[in-house]
C-alpha cells in the first residue's frame, strides 16, 4: 500500500483531517501589540493634549472659578471612567471590540472639533461657547467609554493562555504607548494653546489651536486602527480578535469555561434598585453631587451584578473579588495622580517659579515631565520584571500595586515640607513638581499598567471587557475624589496679591479678623478668590502644606493596609502570579 501523501509544513495528511499542533509560546512580542500601542498612543496624545489646556480654558476663556472648575474637571475625569461599563458590556454582547473602538476613536474626534469651536466663540458669546464645551465633553465622554476597555482587553486576548506570563511586560509596552502620546500631546498642545507674551500675558485666542492638535491627533490613531487591524490584532492562528460576539469561538474560552454571561431578571432588576437607591445615598445622606453618586453607584452596582451570575465558578469569583478589592486601593491613587491636571496646574501657573534651564516653562506644560519619565522608564520597569520573574522573586501585583501607592504618598510629602515655608509671596521651585512627577511615575508604572494585566489574567473571557469596565470604574471613582480634594486647594500667592491691588486683606477676610463688606464679597467672587478656607473631613485646609498632607495620609494609609492583606489576595487569585 502506498504511503499518504504529505501535506507540505503543516503535518497533516490527505486521509484524515488536519490537527493543529500545540502553538509554542512566542519568543518577542506579537505586531499586534504595536499597532494597538500606535492607536493608544494618538488616543493618549489626544486626551493628555486636551487634558492640559481645559482648566486653563476654563478659568481664563470662561471665566470659571477655580474651584468649580477642579469639580468640573473631576466629573469630566470620572464619567470619561464610568462610561467604559457601558463600552465593555456593549462590546461583549454585541458590537465586538474592533467596532467599539472605530466609534469610540470617531466620537472624541468630534468632540474635540467641538471644543476647537468653543474657543473660537467665546468672544462674542461666552454663554453659547459653554454651551457647545458642555456639549463637546459629553461626546467625548461616551467615546472614552467605547475606546478605553476594548483596546485594553485586545492586548491581553493577544496572548493565548501558555503566553500570559508575557502580560506585566506587554502591558508596561503598552502604557509606554499611552506615555509616548501623552507627552507628545502635553508637549504640542501647550505650546500652540498655552501662549503667553513676553509680559507674561496669555493670549486666551490660543487655545483653540490647542484643541485642533487634539482633534487631528485622534483622526490619525482611529485611521491606524481602521487600516491595521485585519493584518495584525490576529491571533496566533491568524483569526481576528474583537470581532463580533455572535462569531466568537469555543477554542476563543479556556477549557471548561462558560462562553456567555447568564444574568437573570431578578438579578437585573435587584441592579436597577441597588443602582437608584445607593445613588440616592450618597447624594442625600454624603452631600456628593449627582456625578460623583451615579459614579459610586454605578461601581458597587456592577461589581454585585457580575457576581452574580450563576455560571461563575468557586475560583473565578475569588478571582473576581480580588480584582475588586485592588480596584478599591486604586481610587486613592488616582485621587493624588489627578492633580496633574487641576491643583498642581494651578500652583505651577499662580505660585511657581517655571524658569528651567533658562526656559520658563507653559504652566500647562508642567505636567509633561510625567509622559517624558513614563516613555523613559517603562522598558526599564519592564526588564525589571522579567529579571525578577526568572530568579522567582517578582513581587505579586497587589504588592507592586501597594508600591505605587507609598511612592505618590512620598513624592506629596517631599513636596508638602518644600512649600511649608512659602507663604503668600514665596515662589516654588519647579524643580521640586519635577521632581514629584518622577516619582509619581515610578508609582504610576508600578501600579497602573499592572493593574491593566492583573485584570486581563484574571478576568473569565465572557467578563473580560466588562471587568476592565469596572476595573475603570475605580479610576472614574479616583477621579471624582481628585475633583472633590482638588476643590479644597486654598487660595495661592496671585489670589493674595490681587485682592490687595482690589484694597481687600485677604489674609484678615480668611482668617476672620476683618470683616468683609459686600461690595468686597462681590469683588473677591468677580475675581475668582474665595473669601473663606475651604475645609475637608471638618478641618480647615489654611495653606499648601496642609493641602498636600491630606494626599499623603490617605495613600500612605492605603499602601500599608493593601501591603497587608496582600498575602491573602495572593491564594484568592488560585496560582496566576
């Protein structure tokens, strides 16, 4: 009898059906990774890019008061994290991950051509160029939503269950991606939004230019997807990932694992009550604004509704409970981290000395050193982990994760004890944010990109772009805390100086020792200085030193505590190191 023929490089034969052989794990990174590192990173520069200009803006084209706007920009922050849920559930039930974020991409383009028009109006109609900015951050808001969880989920689908050692790396990889644009839109979009004239006027004309840059940068990323993704984001066999859920695969599941999510009605309806009722606790009962309830409600809701459903197993919700408990931790860190953006522009604008290396520094541009340290240190941090893991000594993520924390708590301690002596006239050195956001980074890379693979390693594939939904969640519920904590921020130098220029003792008015007419009330709110110290959990917040411990306790507190339950998260993730 003849032999079969041989069927060429694949060892199948013409007599029996063809048997895939046992793919062997990859030695580099799949150019999948890649590409959704260059989607990621015009996202990022699109976003960052905005983020730097919009509190600016604000204050200075929309004559906002700085403590409204640090609350604005909080809610912005969290519903831009809230909304993820919502992208992810509908990704896994219906659109697929690639169509998410082509219209997640397509939505915050828009929204940023409509901030580009608010501040090409606001000179003749302030109230109509609020308007479209309102109108411009809810579409940005939703696009987030559809863009954030998908494109993570797709990094960790990229790797098949023998290569998800690989994710801690390829998720630094990754988040060096979302650095890369964010230093690069923190770096254009100041430069050609944030303007100043030798006397240190800023030309308020400028910021719209600003938030063109932000526009065209989001274009080119969705494009890149769009072009790249039926070549490249394949896995390993060369089937697309994040297509439709009504063309997912069983060899897409870990052996045994259900394929799709069973929430019952009585489930889904006990979500709808716990959802209205615990809003309406923390509205009524905490005094948070309607933003930051739906925010927390929608948290725990999701969270309770995901446990449960009936086809999770014994591990997979202990699983599920530790990505919610490192979830909690997260929220203090994302409380200090998002500072960037309002307090700390604010201090760098009104109280700091932004001569570097003879180059006085955009007060936008201040932030920027954070994206230039991440692209700087996530391949170091990357090959720290890898070294660490072959001598079977990486520390598991929670503990990384409790790193992060204690870092940011120190980077505000050195910073608290260098403007404890300022005063109302004294001048920060910029070298000392500098400074703190190199360490903040190093917090940020322990903890952030970590997070993102705990996650992806954790999380039931039926539940995947949904648990980075609620793993957002946490950064939507440290961004509103950013906007409350921001808002306590006491008045800095400029605020002193110019209620003397106006005749008013603003030391005397917040200390109480002279009492303010109305006419001078009036004058310090036209002015955007407020006449009282702001206060937090019943302490009154006086000076910059105060303000910046508050930042230290709360996360020094969550490090200690999350070092100490780590040994107990460690056995409820059953083996994934």
């Amino acid at each position: 009898m003849s032999q079969p023929i041989q069927a060429e490089n694949t060892g199948a034969t013409l007599d029996r059906p063809f048997e895939p052989e046992i793919q062997q794990p990859r030695r580099g990174h799949p150019k999948g990774l890649w590409v959704l590192f260059g989607t990621e990173m015009w996202e990022r520069f699109n976003f960052y890019g905005m983020r730097a200009l919009l509190t600016l803006f604000l204050v200075n084209a929309l004559m906002m008061q700085e403590g409204r706007v640090s609350e604005i920009y909080g809610a912005f922050l969290g519903l831009c994290y809230l909304t993820p849920m919502l992208g992810g559930f509908i990704a896994d039930k219906y659109l697929g991950n690639r169509n998410c974020i082509i219209l997640g991409g397509s939505l915050m383009a828009i929204g940023q051509f409509l901030l580009f028009t608010s501040a090409s109006i606001f000179d003749s109609s302030v109230e109509t160029a609020t308007t479209v900015m309102w109108i411009a951050l809810g579409v940005i808001i939703f696009g987030n939503g559809f863009f954030k969880p998908n494109i993570s989920s797709m990094v960790g689908s990229l790797y098949p269950k023998q290569e998800k050692t690989k994710l801690d790396s390829a998720f630094t990889i990754f988040y060096m991606g979302i650095n890369v644009g964010a230093f690069l839109g923190q770096f254009i979009c100041p430069i050609v939004g944030d303007v100043k004239d030798a006397g240190g006027v800023r030309d308020i004309h400028a910021f719209k230019w600003g938030f063109l840059a932000a526009a065209l940068a989001m274009v080119v990323g969705t494009i890149t997807f769009f072009v790249l993704k039926n070549k490249y984001v394949v896995t390993p066999e060369g089937r697309p990932i994040g297509g439709l859920p009504s063309k997912a695969e069983a060899s897409d599941f870990e052996e045994g694992e259900a394929q799709k999510a069973h929430f019952t009605p009585a489930a889904l309806a006990i979500a709808v009550v716990a959802l209205v009722g615990l809003g309406c606790l923390f509205h009524f009962a905490f005094g948070q604004n309607v933003i930051y309830s739906l925010i927390y409600a929608s948290g725990l809701t999701l969270a309770g509704l995901i446990l449960s459903d009936k086809s999770l197993t014994k591990v997979e919700t202990s699983r599920i409970w530790v990505i919610y408990i490192v979830s909690f931790f997260i929220i203090f860190f994302w409380a200090a981290f998002e500072q960037a953006g309002s307090s700390l522009t604010f201090i760098a604008d009104n109280q700091t000395d932004r001569n570097f290396l003879g180059w006085d520094i955009p007060p936008s541009m201040v932030q920027i050193f954070n994206g230039l340290f991440v692209v700087a240190l996530a391949v170091p941090f990357s090959i720290l982990w890898d070294k660490m893991r072959a001598k079977n000594a990486e520390p598991v993520a929670p503990m990384k994760q409790a790193f992060g924390l204690l870092l940011i708590a120190l980077s505000y301690f050195i910073i608290a004890n260098n403007v404890k002596d300022l005063g109302t006239s004294g001048m920060l050195a910029v070298k000392w944010l500098i400074l703190l956001y190199l360490i903040q980074t190093c917090g940020e890379l322990c903890l952030s990109p970590i997070g993102l693979s705990l996650v992806g390693k954790l999380s039931p594939k039926r539940f995947a772009s949904l648990l980075y939904g609620v793993f957002f969640l946490s950064n939507a519920s440290g961004y509103a805390l950013a906007g409350k904590l921001g808002s306590i921020l006491p008045p800095t130098g400029d605020k002193f100086k110019k209620a003397q220029e106006l005749g008013i003792d603003l030391q005397g008015v917040l200390d109480k020792t002279v009492t303010a007419t109305a006419e001078q009330l009036k004058l310090l709110k036209d002015n955007q200085i407020i006449s009282e110290y702001p206060t937090f959990a019943g302490f009154q917040i006086q000076n910059l030193y105060e303000f910046f411990m508050v930042f230290v306790v709360l996360c020094g507190v969550a490090a200690v505590i999350l070092m100490a339950i780590t040994p107990k998260l460690k056995k409820m993730m059953h083996g994934v190191k």
